[in-house]
C-alpha cells in the first residue's frame, strides 16, 4: 500500500508525476464501435437465433458503418469532442462532463443510491457486539450449504440444496427493524477514544499530503494519478436546483464535523500553527475535545433540548434538498455559518448512542456482525439520521467502537478512500497515547456546537423526510458474503487464471442461475494512469463469458470443454480491462459522442432500443482490494430489479458486498449469496478436474 510507505526525503512527491502523465485519449471511432457491435451479441442472441440473430447483428453494423462513414454524423460529432479536448485543461472527460451526467445531474436521494460503504475490521479492543452467540463468533461461520453431501459435511454445514435455501432465505424476506431491537445508550469513552484516534489518523493523512510526503501510486505500467486524493478532505456536495456543485476544498482549515446523536459540533484537531500543511494535535487532546463535545450534548439533552436533525434532510431528493437548504439559509446567518462549516470540515464523523445487535444466530445465511454494520455503515438507523450524506468521507463509530466509511461517489472513486483507510488502520489505537485525565475535560477550548434556527416548515420536513428516507433503507437488502472455501492465490495457482477476470465469470455464472438469462454487466476500470483519470466500463458480458455461462449449464458439456471455455472467458476480459483501464473503453467515449448531438441532429446508432438495453447495468460490479482492514464494503443496486456487487478478493479470503431491493420479487440477495456460492464450487470442480497439480484439492 503506497500511503503505508515510510517517508524517505528522496522520495519522489505525491503530485511530481502529475506533469507527466498522459491526457485521456480520444478512442478511435471505427474500434469503439467495432467493440460496441460486439457486446451487442449475447443480448441479441437471448432474443433471435439462425438467421434472424444474423440480420439483427448486421443491422447494428450498419449503423455503425453508416455513423463513421466519411462525412458523417459520427465523423462531425468526433471533431467536437476533439474540441473539447482542446480546451479542457487536463482531461477532456472529468473536466466537463462526467461529474456532471454521472452524478450532480442525478436528482435521486444519496442514500442507498449513490453513496458507498466501506467497514473498518475491529480494534482488538473493541466490545463484542450485543447479541452475538458465542457458538458463530467466528466471522466465517456462513458458508452456505452445498447441495453435494459431502461438500456440506466438509463445510460443517448442515443440511443444503434448493429445498434448504428456500427455508432460510424465507427467514428473512423483509427489512431488519433496528430500531425496535436495539438497545440506545450513550456515548461511550472507549468509543470517543476510539474516534479520536481515528480522526488522529485521518487528520496525519491530510498533513502529509498536504507536505507531499504520501509516495505516489504506480504500477509495473507506470505512476497513477493523484489529484482524487486532494477532493477527499475540506469538501462538500452543496445542492443546487437542477445539478449540484462542490464546495471549494479548504486546506487551512483546522476542524472537524462531529455528530453527536443528532447534536453538531465543530472541533478543532490540528494546531493553530498558520502553515499550509498544520500539525494534528496529541491523539489525547482531541479526545479530551470530543469528551467535552459529548458532555455538553449530554447536558443538553438531559435539560430537553431538541437536537435539530438537520442531517436528515442532507439524505433527500436534491432538490428537496436544494430547497430546504435554502430555506434555512433564508432563515438566520447562523445557518449559513453551520453549514459552511460542516463543508469546510475535515470529515464528518458520527458518534452513535448505540451499537447495532447481531442478526439470529440459527441464520447460516446472513454474516450476522457484519451485516449490522453494514446497516449502520450504509445509512443509519431512524430515517438516517446522525448523518451527513453530502461530505465527500463520513465516519461513524458505533459504542462498541465498530466503526466504517459512507462515502459521496462524486468527487472520489472508493478506491482512494479505501487506500486512507489503510493508513487509519494500520495502527490500531495506541493506549500509551492516552493520559488517565484524558477524559475530565470540560472546558470549551478548541470547539463549538453548531446550531440552528428552524421554522415550523423545517421541522415539517425533516419528519416527512424520516419517513421518505426509512423507505429506503427498509427497502435495501444490503448483505455480506465471506466466501472462505479460496481466494486469489488459489485461483492463480490452480485454476491459473486472473482472479478478478474469474470472479467476473462466477457473478456471470451466479446471475444466470439467479435469473435465467444475461444481462448487461458494468465492472469498473480504473483510468488513473491518465492525468485526472476516473474510471470507464468493462462489460462483462462477452461472447467470451456467454459462452462459458452456457457450457457450465449444459449436462452434454465436459470439463475440459468448460475449463477452455473459462480461460477464453478470462482472457477476454483480461483484454477488456487492458483496453478500458487505458482509455480506450468506448463506453464514455460513445456517451461524449451522443452529448454532442446538437438540436435536430440523430442517428440510428443511439436511437437503437438496444444502445440504451446494453447499458441497463442489473449486474452492477467493482472490485476493489484485498480487503485486509475491512469487514467488507458495498453500494447500492443500479437498477431496481438488479444487484449492486462490489468485492474484496483477499489471498485466501473473498469478500462480497451485495444490495438488492426487498420490494422486487425478482431479486433476493440471500439467494444471490447461494448462487455465487454454488457458482465458485462449480468452477473450483472444473478447474481442478484440469489440473492434476491441484493440491488435494484443498485450498491454498
């Protein structure tokens, strides 16, 4: 991990190879389409056969012929994105475009929608959750059942098969009601100590980016780019009508957002030093501020005073939000300066008067611990509130000292986020760092709470907004799958594949089994190798894949059939990847095209149902890294009737983050989890009938 590098003064700086990375490409026009075409074929091919599977294909190639031909609209619309190019400054894509048709145009709720969750593994001084039976404390006690007896007596289970699923999944077809089984305390110093080291930490970060110290990202390709790495800290998403807008990043400032169960403070956690890169202060005297934040809420809510859930409105439809947020502003200059300050912050870090219990024990099928983190991490509990859904990282530490990451998508890919949360982690909390008195602060040094004045048109809307957003997370089937059974190191050595190509191939295998047909699948590439590059699309969905879906179905198949089939399979993706992560992808490259349609201009090409059907993602995937430090991480589903996956692929252990909706019959994650299980033994029992070197086929 780069940021974990010890700091070494000949080190190259954070941003020195910014300078030299190449602009994102503009693709060539005849392969992006060549490569469109070609996607196209495992969505026609569910529809046509024979001939008339023929013909569809041709027409699409016409389409594309016709659109690039000499003179042609595809022709005139590349020249203006060559253009755009032009007079972007450093990346012709996130410079103008995607930030805008990606998210600040989106007017859904960030909640659940848009914002991703990443959870911390535990301190080793951190409580049990409440509720956890000692008989499952082992956090890789889920292995679902497999159909094959002595598969399920090697796994420990009991029982299995559709019969079994189907029993267990039914167990849970609806929302967990937290807020009716968990126990609200309050604030607890171990929890406080806990958040003040890692707001310490995060606070260390910043620094040493800020003094370009972090050694920055490369690969055997070459060094990556930076700049996300400068719009994780000191900013926010601000709602505007029609399409948001950013904050400016604040680097001189010295504070934090702290959420006390609804009550906001800003404190102070670097010293007031005037450099442009200040030092965090002590670990001890950042606890001692946040103790006396949570003494004066607790004054403050002994005595009745209603704590403002401000947060909540923060979690709405955005221009519900746009408008509440400027009614506030309308209504005092004090919550302009509350507001300004929580995005100017470092981050925003939530305190939790509670710790979420554990799921049933007799559940084989839900991660128990994990799964109530996820909640927690994912929205909250009580229409989302203690919560601040427009800052770009948000802690939340529950009293047990779990803790986790939401993150804003918009100005940082979960990538970035999820490498800081290496470096947070990498020291668990240091006790010498702390003095007996730490805690028996009471003064009012180094902090102040942010305050409010509301109307009765405010308080209206944050109830009418609870609700809205308890609909959303009663509907979010957000579950954990540790698939233990291998990891990459077997998958390289055995089955002698890419690991992330592979478990693209199992989620194609699990869909199908799941919904009996293929669906347009996004994986995203990473383009940081160009200056400013985000991500662009890897479909994967190919002929490739289709084509090994279909042989493992097939009971006429042979293994060594399958296992040709999957090295194809991997390989094209692997081919995929390459070309995606290079800035060839012709995903955004179409979408910059067609934006440059001007009034009365339209060709076949984009008003073919099939442009549209090839980018309905129902199989929503990222993978993004081993995962180590983490419990697991996830986001929400595309589509309503689709699965958002997002995956840690450890060497020994895989991580699945899966969200489907609870209000489409289609969908189920629980049965999801039992399909990519059932896929990755499937695979594991071809792979290894190919290898006579595998080790007793037992797990590497």
């Amino acid at each position: 991990m780069f940021a974990l590098s010890s700091y070494r003064k000949e080190q190259p700086k954070t941003f020195s190879n910014q300078s030299i990375l190449p602009r994102l490409p503009i693709p060539d026009l005849e392969k992006s389409l060549e490569g469109y075409v070609k996607s196209l074929g495992p969505i026609l091919e569910q529809t046509y056969e024979g001939s008339a599977l023929a013909n569809e294909v041709e027409k699409r190639k016409l389409f594309a012929k016709d659109f690039a031909a000499p003179g042609g609209l595809g022709r005139a619309l590349q020249e203006r994105l060559k253009d755009l190019d032009h007079v972007s400054p450093n990346n012709w894509l996130n410079d103008t475009l995607w930030l805008g048709l990606a998210y600040h145009t989106w007017r859904a709720p960030l909640l659940i929608n848009s914002n991703w969750w990443l959870m911390f593994a535990p301190d080793s001084a951190d409580p049990a959750p409440p509720n956890q039976d000692s008989s499952s404390s082992s956090w890789t006690s889920m292995v679902v059942p497999d159909s094959n007896p002595k598969q399920a007596a090697k796994s420990g289970s009991q029982g299995g098969g559709e019969e079994w699923i189907s029993k267990q999944i039914g167990k849970f077809s609806g929302p967990v009601k937290w807020e009716e089984i968990v126990k609200k305390e309050w604030i607890s110093d171990w929890q406080i100590r806990k958040a003040a080291w890692i707001a310490r930490r995060f606070a260390e970060f910043r620094t040493k980016l800020l003094r370009e110290e972090i050694l920055p990202d490369s690969s055997k390709a070459g060094p990556f780019d930076m700049h996300q790495y400068s719009r994780m800290f000191n900013l926010s998403r601000i709602p505007l009508p029609n399409s948001d807008a950013f904050s400016v990043v604040d680097n001189r400032a010295t504070h934090i957002t702290l959420m006390i169960d609804n009550y906001i403070y800003s404190i102070d956690i670097f010293s007031p030093s005037g450099n442009s890169a200040p030092e965090p202060l002590p670990a001890s005297q950042i606890e001692q501020r946040f103790q006396s934040a949570v003494t004066d809420a607790k004054k403050r809510k002994d005595r009745g005073e209603k704590a403002d859930c401000i947060g909540v409105l923060t979690a709405d439809e955005r221009d519900n939000w746009t408008k509440n947020r400027e009614h506030l502003l309308m209504l005092s200059p004090q919550n302009r300066a509350s507001l300004d300050s929580i995005s100017s912050s470092l981050i925003s870090l939530s305190l939790d008067p509670y710790t979420l219990p554990s799921t049933s024990s007799d559940d084989p099928i839900r991660l128990a611990p994990v799964d109530s983190q996820v909640r927690n991490t994912a929205s909250g509990i009580d229409g989302a509130q203690n919560r601040w859904f427009d800052k770009a990282v948000s802690v939340m530490v529950e009293t047990n000292g779990r803790a986790g990451i939401m993150g804003e998508h918009s100005p940082v890919d979960a990538l970035i986020p999820s490498i800081v949360g290496e470096y947070v982690l990498a020291q668990p909390v240091d006790q010498s760092q702390f003095t007996s008195s730490s805690n028996t602060s009471t003064g009012t040094e180094g902090w102040k709470a942010l305050n409010w004045v509301v109307d009765e048109q405010i308080n209206k809307e944050i109830t009418e907004c609870k609700e809205r957003n308890q609909k959303l997370i009663d509907d979010s089937d957000a579950s954990q799958l540790w698939w233990n059974e291998y990891g990459a190191e077997w998958i390289k050595a055995v089955a002698k594949q890419s690991p992330d190509a592979y478990i693209q191939q199992a989620l194609q295998l699990a869909w199908y089994k799941d919904q009996g047909y293929a669906t347009a699948t996004y994986e995203t590439a990473s383009t940081r190798m160009m200056l400013h590059g985000r991500t662009d699309v890897i479909r994967s969905l190919s002929n490739e894949s289709r084509s090994f879906v279909k042989s493992m179905l097939d009971d006429k198949s042979n293994d060594a059939k399958r296992y040709a089939l999957l090295t194809e399979a991997c390989k094209a993706h692997n081919h995929l990847t390459r070309q995606s992560s290079a800035g060839q992808g012709y995903d955004r490259h179409l979408m910059g095209l067609k934006v440059h349609l001007r009034s009365g201009e339209s060709h076949p090409l984009f008003d073919d149902e099939l442009y549209s059907k090839s980018q309905e993602w129902k199989l929503s995937t990222s993978g993004l890294s081993a995962g180590g430090k983490f419990m697991g991480t996830g986001f929400g589903a595309a589509w309503p009737d689709g699965y958002g996956i997002n995956y840690l692929a450890g060497p020994y252990l895989v991580k699945f983050g899966i969200e489907s909706k609870f209000s489409c019959e289609k969908t189920s994650t629980q049965r999801f989890k039992h399909n990519i299980v059932q896929s990755l033994r499937d695979i594991r029992r071809v792979c290894e009938s190919n290898n006579d070197s595998a080790p007793s086929k037992a797990k590497i």
